[in-house]
C-alpha cells in the first residue's frame, strides 16, 4: 500500500510532501517522544503523532519512515511543513485520534500485529 | 581509499538547527551508496548526539570520518559534562527541563539509542569541563 492509497482509504488531508505520495508503507509506528520514536520506528512505517514540530520531520527523516500522519488534527508548525517540503516527507492528518487511526491501518497493512 | 573527514559546528539551544549535521551526513551516505541500514544507524546516533548537545551543552563540534567500512562520529563540547554516566546511559533517566519535554525530548533515550546503534561508544567527560562522545558504525555489521 502506498502513501496515497492511504490517505484515500481513511480520507486523510495531505499538509506537506505531496510529491512522495507514492511511497510504499510496510508498517506503523505509534508515539510521541522522539527519542523513543528514534529508537523504535521501522524504515516504511506510517507514524501516527500528535508531534508536529520541525525535530518531527527530523526524526521520520533519520527513521526513513513512509510518511507522518497527525492525529487529532495536531498542528503542523510552519517551520516543519517547509522542512517536510524540503525534505520530501509526506506529512498528512485526521481528526480522529491515534487509537482509531491505528485500528483502522491494521486492516489495511498485510502484515499487521 | 583514505576516508572523507567532515566537521560541523552544532548549535547551542536552537532545536530548529539541532539535525542539520546527521541529515547532512545522512545524504552524503546516501549519495556515496552506503548500506541503508548502516545509514540509519549512523544518522540516529548523530542525530541523538546533536540533540543532547543542544539541549545539555549549548552546542559543541561534530567530527565525522567516512571509510568503506566504517563511519567514525567524534561529539565534543565544552558543556556542564555528564556527572553519573552509568545513570545518564539507563533508558528512561533524563535530566533536561520541561520546556525541553514539550518538543518531544527528554525521554531519557539519547545515549541508550546511541550504544544501541553503535558499534562501539566511548564516553569521556568531565565535570565542569564537558564531554567528548566517540562512536564507531561498522558497515554491513548489523548491531
């Protein structure tokens, strides 16, 4: 599944990173301090946070995850949606909240938990 | 092949700066076609190592050392040093202020995630004085 068949399937809003749509997701990741983050999240995993600060975008970059997704419409500072720009990271975001987001991606990931 | 020697300065207390070296490095890995994992490994430590330089040290020098097979990072500053090293390397022990926890740090993750991605890590610090972090990543050796 990519990026883009996954903001179709849960209806999701892209902020930032439009032009990386096309990249595959193969897992997802859940949380908000960065350094566990760092620690823990996989290359492919769609992130779900409610972080949206510029060491947000840092942090899916060195992790190579597929894409950010926030949850619970958390906001996106300017500074870190020209980074995620630059950057070519999909930023995209719901309104509903990391729990439900999570429920619904594994039913769309083959190899979910 | 004699190894690509970098050297950055990192900021103190500008976390909208604090990265710019380990992604900077992060594309020259890529460009140079490094294992990917090996790429992420190095990336992460750097990353965690800038972060804490930040946050603890008001910034420091970053050495970085590319060969083909390994990706030597040396951290120095002159910051506060780290008192209890034993303690500063449990997971989950932090001593960075509250304002710092609100942009998702202080985990107390930094130095477990930098031993964690390394192949080898040396600590050497003083008190008052500051901190001088060695890390070594062996490419195509998975930690």
């Amino acid at each position: 599944m990519t990026v883009q068949e996954l903001k179709e399937q849960l209806s999701l809003s892209v902020l930032a990173g439009e032009e990386e749509l096309d990249r595959e997701i193969t897992g997802c990741y859940a949380g908000d301090l960065l350094s566990w983050v760092m620690a823990r999240a996989e290359s492919g995993d769609v992130w779900l946070t409610v972080m949206g600060n510029i060491n947000a975008i840092a942090v899916a970059s060195l992790t190579d995850a597929a894409c950010i997704v926030l949850t619970e419409s958390a906001a996106l500072d300017e500074d870190a949606r020209n980074r995620a720009n630059q950057q070519g990271i999909p930023v995209l975001t719901t309104e509903e909240d990391t729990y439900a987001m999570a429920v619904k991606i594994s039913r769309l990931l083959p190899e979910a938990p | 092949m004699s190894g690509l020697s970098l050297k950055y300065e990192v900021p103190g207390d500008d976390f909208t700066r604090a990265g710019e070296a380990s992604s900077d490095v992060k594309r020259k890995l890529k460009k140079l076609g490094y294992d990917p994992d090996a790429i992420r490994r190095v990336a992460i430590a750097m990353y965690e190592g800038e972060i804490n330089m930040v946050i603890h040290a008001g910034g420091g020098q970053a050495f970085v050392t590319i060969e083909p097979e390994r990706v030597d990072i040396v951290l120095e500053d002159h910051g506060p040093g780290i008192a209890d090293v034993e303690k500063a390397m449990q997971a989950g022990y932090s001593t960075a202020p509250d304002q710092v926890r609100s942009l998702g740090f202080g985990a107390g993750m930094g130095l477990p995630n930098m031993k964690k991605y390394t192949d080898e890590m040396t600590i050497d610090t003083e008190v008052g004085k500051g901190t001088t972090l060695k890390m070594t990543v062996l490419v195509n050796h998975k930690s």
